[in-house]
C-alpha cells in the first residue's frame, strides 16, 4: 500500500510539471499587466520546436534551447503586438494559439509524414545523491527527470525575485499601476515586453517536458488543454507562485490519480474518474478561493502620455 | 475621434483575409509545395461548385451560432470558453431525445429534440454563470473546467447507456435519430438544411436582444461597467447568469443543429475544434451578431476547402489554422493594416480612447 501511495505522490510532481511552468509564465505576465492566454499555444509551438531539433540534430541540449527559444518568439509576437500596437491581449493570444496548432501540425506533417526517425530519446532520471535515498520521500522528491526539478527550484527563485527584488517591485508596480510606475521613471513598455519573453521562456520550458521529458515524440495537439489548466492554477494561486505550485500539485495528483487507479486494477470507468482534476478545481475554485484578484492594470493598454480611462 | 466608417472597416477586414491566405501561399512555397494548386483545391472545395458551397454553408452553421453564443457572453463582459462542451451536451442531449423518444409526430419531435439540446446547453454554461455570481469563481476557469467533464461525460455515455446496441456498430456513437427529429435539407441532394436559416434567424434576434431590449442594454451595461450597472439598479448576479445560459443556449443549439441535421448521430470528437474556434469567430466578427455572421462563413469556407485542398495538392489541412490566426491577428492589429497598405482616415497613433474600448481584455482581471 505504501508504495502504491508513494508512486501516486511521484507522479503527482511529475505531472505537475508542465502545469507550474504554465502557471509561471502566466504570472510574469501578468504580474507586469499583461493576459496570456496563450500558454497552451506556447508550449506546443515549444513542445514541436524541441522535438524536431532534438531529433534532427541528436542533441537533446539544441531541443531544450530550441523550445525554450519557440517560446520565447510567440511571446515576442503576443508582446510587441500588445504593448507597441495596444491590440487586444486576449485575440493576440487567442490567434496565437490558432498559430501553433497550424504551425506544428503543419510542420509535423511535412517533416515527418512518414514518422519521426528513430533514436529520439527523453532527458535522463536523476537521482540526487543521498536524498533519493531517503526512504518513500526519496523517490516522491529526489528521483525525478531535469524539467521536474528545474520547475521546483524556479518556484523558489521567481517567489523570492517578485516580491524581494527591484524587479519583482516594479513588475507589480507596472501590473498595478502603470501612470504612477512611469511617473517615477519606470519604463513601463519595455518591462512588459521583457516579462512577456520572460514568460515565453517559462512556456516554453513547460512545452520541453511534453516531448523531450515525458515522451519522445511529438503528436498534434498534445498539449492537451494543459496550458489552459495552467491558467486555471495561476489565478488559483492568486498570481503568486508558491499558489501556483500549490495548485499544479492539486492538479497533477488529480491526473496521477486515475493513472495509479488503472494501474492498480481497479475497474472503474476511466472517464469518470479522469473528470475528477476538473470537478476538484471547480469545487476548490468556487469554495475556497472565491473572489480572486488579478493585477489591477492587467489586460488594459498602456500608452505613454495619454491616460486611458477606466 | 472619429470612427472609421463601415465601409473603411470591411476594406480593413478584407485585406487581413487576403493578407493571411497570401501568407499560407508563401509558407506553402516555402516548404515546396505549389500554392496555386492548393488554393485551386481550396477554392473548388469551398465555393467552386454549389455542392461545396453546401459544405461550405455546412460548416459554418455551427459557427455562426457558437459564434453568437462566444460573442454575446463577451457583450456582457464574460468569456466563455466552454462553447466546446456545451457544444458536445447540446449534440448528445438533442440525439438522445431524438432517438429515444417515439411516437411524437415530425415538427413537434424536432422541436422538443432542438429545446432539449439549447437547455443542456444552457444548464452546462448557467452553472458557470451561477458559480461566478454566487461565489466569484473565475468563469474563465469554471468553463474549461466543464469543458473537460462534459467531453469526459459525454465519452462515457456514447460508449455505455447511449451507445447504439447494434451489433454492426463497434464504435461509440448514438443510434441515428428518428425521421421525425431529422431537419430537412434546403435542396435535395445538397447536405444545407434549414439549420441555416435559424442560425442567421437567431444572428438578428441576439442583434435585436442586445441592442433593442432591456434584458440586452442590461447585459452590455454589466458588461461595460458594472458599477454604472449596479447603480442603475441592475442586478449583476442575475444577469451574469442569465447572459451565460443564453450564450449556453446558442452553443447548445450549435451542437444539436449539427446532429439534427447533418449527422443524425453523436460521436465523441465531432464538435473538436468548433468551440475554440467560434472563439476566433466571435473575435472577427468584433462581438457583433451581424459580424459573427461573415465571420463564420469565412472559417466555414476555409474548413470545407481544406479537405479538398489536402486531397488535391497534399498540403496539410493544418495551414488554414495558420491562415485563420495570422486573419485573426491582423483584423486586431488593423493598424498595422492600415499602415500597411496606407489606407488614411485614422491618426497613426493609437488613441488611449481606442484602446480602452477593447472589451475583451479588460474584462479579465475585474473582481465584481
């Protein structure tokens, strides 16, 4: 019983992996006053972009930069149409969602119309030395693949660098605030931009570990929708995010859930236990949380010497 | 500011189209492919032949009422992105009834199947709108959440209680639906029905309900600025739930216009993509019921033409989602278009008014 509880934790970190990237990338964003919600369309763009250059090139490192830098361009799309030409932050994302389903189902076809070639691997398991050997939090915490740890340790760093840091202060001011931010010299623009790609990174990192960590190879759509639950975790955690972790967990324990449930021969009906991750965060959205608030300035343009009303 | 006019507007919109099908030209040149084939296929499947005009008109019935359902939700400030699900619990509730229940003669069996479908469409969406009224749940949440359950529930019934007994059928799909639920075609021997013609019926009746009623100067003015709303006496909750099970009803309609009248049968999988896209239809049609309606037929065209196109010149149908976003992209930033090709009548520079009048965006962070 033990280990059929410490495998369910497992793969709960596991599966909340591309979640809390997702999360994070919203919450740069829109932490500076951008929406994005166009984190599922990043990290499939990202998820193709890694795979076709891991493959091509056999350098599962060139895939990571390349994803992280597929990322990094749709956000740059979403950033300079946003904060230079004021469009709307929600058709800009929307459209680039659109995008990459076309992008990569286009490309996948045209690649690898006759399948991807062989020698596609995934990133290796790392054992942390002494820790992973702790008994049952050894293999929940300390056994897991690169992207998993790397998504922990930038919780940490982004929690600390957002509210501790001189960048953390003006990205909530500029979310907050944008007149008085730019009164006192901040230069609200280019702060947007920056977290925008910032947060393209962050997608795409989350977009790696559908193709070079969980699988290795790519299929149309595999994103599944989990950019949109990673939307769903950033305002559960309030746009902060440690919250945000907190939420992917939930989340990737509901998906591990039914995972561990077949494993174990129980023969419930797959679909409805697979509901369940849905129901939860309906049930803890509209119970616990309540009334979330978003960054005060979040998804209306800023421009600089005119005051937008409202 | 003055506003463009309309006809300035269309010309605007117009070129985005072309702009983005010549941009799908060059990424089929680009990677080898002969684009005039290609578009030699998409126009002989879209618009060629009055069979494809048909399938064209087909594909964007469901559109143009998702269309409505994304639009009118955005009017009052809500973005519902479970058209998808509530797509899918319209399609099945419309094909269970319309299978299940016998004896009740043609346009009465229609009728009660079509009802049943917009209520479960309703119900799916109201639940949203409740939870966001009644504890501030995030609909943006709330609806993707049951978009998951309602495809996950619908999967489960379509492959138990609902699944059609037949021994010849493996897969899970309902059984078809009785003549006297059917809606007939327009033209025999054409797949257009008259599913249509309530599709563009229902476009005017929501202009008429946002713009000529009291329920729909409601809906805008709570989705505009609650708190004018909340101090002229509108109550907020009541219409947030009611603005949400309207849009859940078009959506609903969508699904169960589309067994109703071109399937006869619900299937897990045949409503992907439609509800994402009605996003994208809403949005180029700027939330209005009357753009909805050119929006739609564009993305239905361009749907019934990719299978053609595919077939003809073996390019992926996935290059007519490249085409719909850069579409989309474009009529957003019609700056860029208008810069572009140096159309005049609007200052360079964005005006803060202009920008604030974006809707959609600015609804996201509000906490009312």
């Amino acid at each position: 019983m033990l280990d059929v509880v410490v495998a369910l934790l497992a793969i709960s970190i596991v599966k909340s992996t591309p979640i809390v990237l997702g999360a994070l990338s919203g919450t740069v964003s829109e932490r500076s006053g951008i929406v994005n919600i166009a984190i599922e369309g990043m990290m499939l763009g990202a998820a193709f972009a890694g795979f076709a250059v891991a493959v091509q090139t056999g350098s599962l490192g060139l895939g990571f930069v390349s994803a992280m830098l597929a990322g990094a361009l749709l956000a740059l799309l979403h950033a300079v149409l946003t904060v230079r030409y004021a469009v709307d932050q929600i058709i800009t994302g929307t459209a680039i969602n659109i995008l990459a389903v076309g992008l990569t189902g286009f490309f996948n076809r045209q690649l690898f119309a006759t399948g991807a070639p062989a020698g596609a691997m995934v990133l290796p398991r790392l054992h942390v030395p002494v820790l992973g050997d702790v008994p049952v939090l050894g293999p929940i915490l300390f056994q897991h693949q690169p992207l998993t740890f790397l998504a922990i340790v930038l919780v940490i760093v982004l929690q600390w660098a957002l509210f501790r840091t001189r960048w953390g202060l003006r990205t909530r001011a500029v979310g907050e605030h944008p007149l008085a931010a730019d009164t006192v010299g901040i230069h609200v623009s280019r702060l947007r931009i920056g977290n925008v790609i910032l947060g393209g990174i962050l997608a795409g990192l989350g977009g790696a570990y559908f193709t070079l960590e969980s699988v290795p190879h790519f299929e149309p759509l595999m994103t599944n929708g989990r950019g949109f639950i990673a939307l769903a975790a950033m305002i559960f955690g309030k746009w902060t995010p440690l919250g945000a972790w907190g939420a992917a967990l939930l989340f990737g324990f509901t998906e591990a859930l039914p995972v561990t449930l077949q494993i174990q021969g129980f023969a419930v009906p797959y679909q409805l236990v697979s509901m369940l991750p849905y129901v939860l965060t309906i049930v803890v959205v509209a119970g616990l949380v309540g009334r979330a608030h978003a960054p005060a300035a979040v998804g209306v343009p800023y421009l600089k010497g005119q005051r937008a009303s409202g | 500011m003055e506003r463009p006019s309309l006809a300035q507007t269309l010309l605007v919109q117009a070129l985005a189209a072309l702009t983005g099908l010549a941009a799908g030209a060059i990424l089929i040149w680009l990677t080898g492919g002969d684009p005039i084939l290609a578009y030699g296929g998409l126009w002989e499947g879209s618009l060629g032949r009055p069979a494809s005009i048909s399938e064209t008109l087909v594909w964007s019935t469901p559109y143009i009422l998702a269309g409505l359902a994304v639009g009118l939700a955005f009017r009052g400030g809500l973005f519902n992105i479970g058209a998808e699900g509530q797509l899918s619990v319209g399609a099945l509730t419309a094909a269970w009834v319309g299978f299940s229940v016998q004896g009740v003669p043609w346009p009465a069996h229609l009728l009660l199947a079509l009802a049943a479908g917009a209520l479960a469409g309703a119900a799916l969406a109201g639940l949203a709108g409740w939870l966001k009224a009644r504890t501030g749940a995030h609909e943006v949440i709330t609806t993707i959440m049951l978009n998951y359950i309602a495809l996950l529930g619908t999967g489960y019934l379509l492959s138990g209680l609902l699944k059609d007994p037949s021994p010849f059928v493996v897969v899970a799909q309902t059984p078809k639906v009785l003549e006297s639920a059917r809606i007939p075609a327009l033209f025999s021997d054409l797949r257009v029905h008259w599913g249509l013609l309530l599709a563009l019926l229902l476009a005017v009746g929501c202009w008429w309900l946002l713009f000529r009623s009291t329920l729909g100067f409601a809906i805008r003015t709570v989705g505009l600025n609650p708190s004018a709303a909340r101090y002229a006496g509108i109550s907020i909750a009541g219409t947030v739930v009611l603005t949400m099970a309207l849009s859940g009803t078009l959506a609903g309609l969508a699904g169960a216009i589309e067994v109703l009248g071109v399937n006869y049968y619900h299937t897990p999988g045949f409503s992907v993509g439609y509800g994402f896209d009605s996003i994208a239809v809403a949005l180029l049609g700027k939330s209005h019921p009357l753009g909805v309606i050119p929006a739609a037929l564009l993305f239905g065209a361009l749907r019934a033409g990719a299978t053609r196109m595919q077939f003809v010149s073996q390019i992926p149908i996935d290059v007519i989602s490249v085409v719909q976003g850069i579409i989309l992209l474009l009529v957003a930033a019609d700056d860029l278009v208008r810069r572009f090709y140096r159309i005049g009548g609007r200052p360079a520079a964005v005006s803060a008014e202009r920008a604030a009048e974006g809707t959609v965006a600015r609804t996201w962070g509000r906490a009312d």
